[in-house]
C-alpha cells in the first residue's frame, strides 16, 4: 500500500549505503514505499523516511493503523491461498516486499510458491531488485495497475507464472491511488479474464465511508501530489469484485476479515479506514 506524497525538503550528508539499498537510489530523500515499509514495522527505511512518517501519523493519526491491518490482512491472506493449493501470486501495488511480505509468508508455508511483485515506484523496484537477489521463485516488475497488458506480457511475469493454472492476484491498497477516468474496474476485468478457473483476487481499499475530518482534508491535500488518494464508498469497491464470488465474510473492515483472534479486531474495526475481501473465480 503506497502511502501519500508530501512536498518535503531533501536531507543533507552523507550515510553508508546498505547492501539492500542499489547504486542510484537517492538516500538523502524520503520514499513514499520506504515510509510505508517503517509504518509496518520493516527494517527498509532511514530517518529521513521515519522522519516523514512521524510527520504524516501526526496529521492522520490513523494511517499506522491502516497500514498495519493491511499487512496483518496479507499474511492471513497468503496463509488461507496457501492452504488451498495456491502456488503463484501476482502482487500489483506491492512496495518493498519487505518483513512478513507474500514471497516470505507463501515460501515459508510451500517452497515452490512463485511471486512476482509489480509497482509503479522505481525506488520501490531497485530496493525489491536488491532484497530478491538470489531468489529464483520471486520477481519484481515496474509496471502500472492501469496498464495490466503490460504486467501480463512482461517477460519476469512470463517466466514465473503460467496463466492456465491458478494464481492469485494482490491489489491490496493500490486500486485507491487509481482515479476513475484511468478506468480501474477495466484493468481489475482484465487480470480476471486472464487467470484460469480457481484463481483468487484479494483487495483492499481505503473508504470514504465513516472517515474523520482529517483524513478527508489529506484525502484533498493529495490531489496537489502524484499520487491521489480515490476514498470510495463500500458499494463502489465491491463492484471491482464483478464476476467473482467473494468469500466469507465478505467485504468488510480490514480487522474484521479472518481475524486469527476475535482479540486482535479491537473495539473498533471501522477505524482502519478500508475495506478488504477475498473472492474466487469459478
């Protein structure tokens, strides 16, 4: 899940670049992918990037919350694919495939699991290059939720997944960076179309429904940035479930999906501001 981009200053000096962190990747400037990867508790980030981060949470005080309940529902997510004889996982939107990512839980549960991550983000793409080398099961793509004909005829896609047997498709937080004239529900039609019978698409997306003041006010502050946030109401996000049948228990708060303890779903699920359902194609 991308996170919102702010109009920051670059830091000054000079820090020992990191084996994880290739030549060309600008260390004195925050990313929005390594910011995320500090709200979910990765080691992928500098101060720079935790420094934004503290900026942002204090603004939006919920998006941490967001953030980890969205990687909580991935890994419960790759857990169950798993589980159910899923192999190969297409991950759109991916970030840095960091702590706890889909390549990790899947492989951890079933060696021969095969990932490939895709992002728009060229920092999110050299940092994922470098954290895979050495894994022949897992790829990363630079590539477009919007233009998923690209994803689908990138060689790395190609090599890694065979679209004549089930693979399951990740759009977990990126379809609310996608405006509606970019026609996000064609690309979410067109990845169904392409998966064979018994695939799986897991979404989550940030809500409009029940937001407070300030996450409305970020929402307008990031149509001045590259990446928009798109706050849809829950009737707008289930209609990119089309011609899947969702599984239980349906569409609903991030907390609320297959908690592995009633504890863990809080007082409050509706605070994670998304909602985020898994669904299969017969």
């Amino acid at each position: 899940m991308a996170v919102l981009s702010w109009d920051i200053e670059k830091g000054s000096g000079s820090m020992t670049r990191p084996s994880w962190a290739p030549e060309g990747i600008d260390l004195d400037r925050p990313s929005a992918s390594r910011v995320y990867d500090y709200f979910v508790g990765g080691m992928h980030n500098f101060e720079i990037d935790r420094t934004l981060a503290r900026q942002i949470e204090a603004f939006t005080p919920n998006v941490a919350e967001t953030m980890r309940a969205n990687r909580d529902l991935l890994r419960r997510c790759v857990r169950f694919l798993v589980d159910a004889g899923i192999t190969q996982f297409l991950d759109i939107g991916s970030g840095i495939p960091t702590v706890g990512n889909v390549h990790e839980v899947a492989q951890a549960r079933n060696p021969s699991a095969r990932v490939v991550y895709v992002d728009i983000d060229p920092v999110a793409v050299a940092h994922s290059r470098a954290i895979l080398d050495g894994n022949p099961a897992a790829a990363v793509v630079n590539a477009d939720i919007a233009a998923p004909d690209t994803i689908l005829a990138d060689p790395q896609v190609a090599k890694l997944l065979d679209f004549d047997k089930p693979v399951a498709v990740l759009l977990l937080g990126v379809l609310h960076f996608v405006p509606d004239d970019a026609d996000p529900a064609a690309a979410v039609a067109r990845l169904r179309d392409t998966v064979a019978p018994g695939s799986y698409l897991a979404i989550t997306h940030a809500t409009l429904d029940g937001q407070p003041t300030e996450v409305l006010e970020a929402q307008k502050l990031s149509g001045r940035t590259s990446t928009e946030i798109v706050l849809r109401t829950k009737p707008e996000i289930a209609t990119f479930f089309d011609g899947w049948t969702l599984l239980d228990p349906g569409l609903v708060h991030l907390p609320l999906w297959r908690p592995d303890n009633p504890a863990d779903v809080g007082d409050h699920p509706e605070s994670s501001g998304a909602y985020g359902a898994l669904a299969h194609k017969a």
